[in-house]
C-alpha cells in the first residue's frame, strides 16, 4: 500500500477504486494481527468505542481502582471451574473476582456474585450471554465491545485497549504483552492490574479437549466464518484463527 490517490477510494473512478479497494484489502487480510481479525471487524472496533464514549469517559481507569495486595481470584469457563464453585462462593467475601463475561449469569445463579466482568468482544451476540440488565457487577473490558453488551452493565470501568489495532485508544506498549485477547485471559491481566496480591487462576482449562470445552453452565458464544452461534457447554468447541 504505498501508492495513494488524491481523492477518496469512493469518489474515485469505478476502475482506479476497483483496483485500490483489491489491493487494500489483500494488504489487510494479509496482516491479521496488524488490522484485527478482518477489515470489517477492525473498523466495528473504531465504531463501538465512539458508541461506547458517554460510558467511557466518565468511568475509572483500572489505575484509579488499584485494590492494594488483597488476592485475587481470575474465573475463566473451562470444564475444571465446577469443582471449585463452593470454594468460590466461601471466598467471594474475602478475595476480588473476576470472572469472564459468559460465566456472570450462572455464577450469580449458584450464589457468587462477582465483583467484576471482563468482556472484550466486538460482536453483538456476545449480548446474548446476558439475560438481565443493569448489572450491578460492573463492566471491565474493553471500549470496542459492542454497546448492547455495555449497556447491560450500571458501572463501567474501563481496559485499556490492546488490540494491535487500537493502540491509539489507551494502550502502552508493555500493556500489548501483560493484556489478553480473550475475555478468559483479561480475568487474569485485570486482576494483576489491580492488586499486588496473589492472583489465583481457576477454570482456565478451556478446550482441552473436544467435548470439554466449557463449563456446563457458561453461556459461551464461538464465532466463525462471520457467524456466530452459542455452544452447550461440553457439548460444544469454540473454534478459534488466533493462537
């Protein structure tokens, strides 16, 4: 991509845009990392953060909500999660939890209410992980979720961005390491961010095998091939492109 137009691609002629938008796009397919999944997903992101700006600039950032050294438990969906759930709801008063976004609404069924939530997808499906709104468990994901997830949730504190992508929406360069790109891994990056404590890990064994994906009870969402469809816990796999 190191020829440019002096005019916009779509006020350009139908021939000279034909010919820029190919070669565009085979650039950015080319460097998934680089511009997100796909163009139209890394575009979505830009979309949801302006959506999402009345949420974000008045909320806290992690560094204002730093919790000293209390320990810290990050809940991702793997199948291992169900044998810890009573330990979970003995320790909900003494530990900070942080769960991810398809586990808030069967924890809080089994009687632990987390303290907080880690969505970080851009595809309003992931809405459908939540049946109630005004979540009293705040929201601490990432700004390019996309508003209907946001809107779900009354307090909203807000990560740092660190797709590779949106490095201009709050990230440094050392957060690009210590983030995660999965709403699992971000229980763990969050907990780190706010407290010196120990961070203790549970159900982080997701898909280690094909009918062992999740946790019964999450309300996991895979996405593929532009679709999306929720899975029946061990009776599903999220497939995933990035590794």
């Amino acid at each position: 991509c190191d020829q440019f137009f002096d005019r916009h691609p779509i006020a350009c002629d139908e021939s000279v845009r034909t010919s820029f938008l190919a070669t565009l796009y085979k650039q950015l397919g080319d460097k998934p990392l680089e511009f997100g999944d796909d163009i139209m997903d890394g575009m979505q992101g830009a979309y949801h953060i302006a959506r999402n700006a009345k949420y974000i600039l008045p909320g806290p950032s992690l560094d204002q909500m730093r919790c000293g050294n209390v320990p810290a438990i990050a809940i991702a969906a793997g199948p291992s999660l169900k044998a810890h759930i009573p330990a979970l709801r003995e320790l909900q008063h003494k530990a900070l939890l942080i769960c991810c976004d398809s586990l808030l609404d069967g924890l809080l069924k089994e009687g632990i209410t987390p303290h907080l939530c880690t969505p970080v997808e851009r595809t309003r499906q992931i809405a459908d992980a939540f049946s109630q709104t005004n979540y009293s468990v705040p929201f601490a994901g990432k700004g390019v979720v996309h508003q209907d997830v946001v809107e779900k949730f009354a307090n909203h504190w807000f990560t740092p961005c660190t797709d590779i992508l949106y490095g201009w929406a709050g990230a440094q360069g050392n957060e690009m390491f210590s983030h995660g790109q999965s709403t699992g891994t971000m229980t763990v990056s969050v907990a780190t961010t706010l407290t010196a404590g120990p961070v203790y890990l549970v159900g982080h064994d997701l898909s280690m095998g094909a009918a062992a994906s999740h946790v019964d009870f999450a309300k996991a969402v895979a996405v593929h091939d532009q679709e999306c469809f929720p899975t029946d816990g061990y009776t599903g796999t999220v497939m995933t492109d990035w590794w």
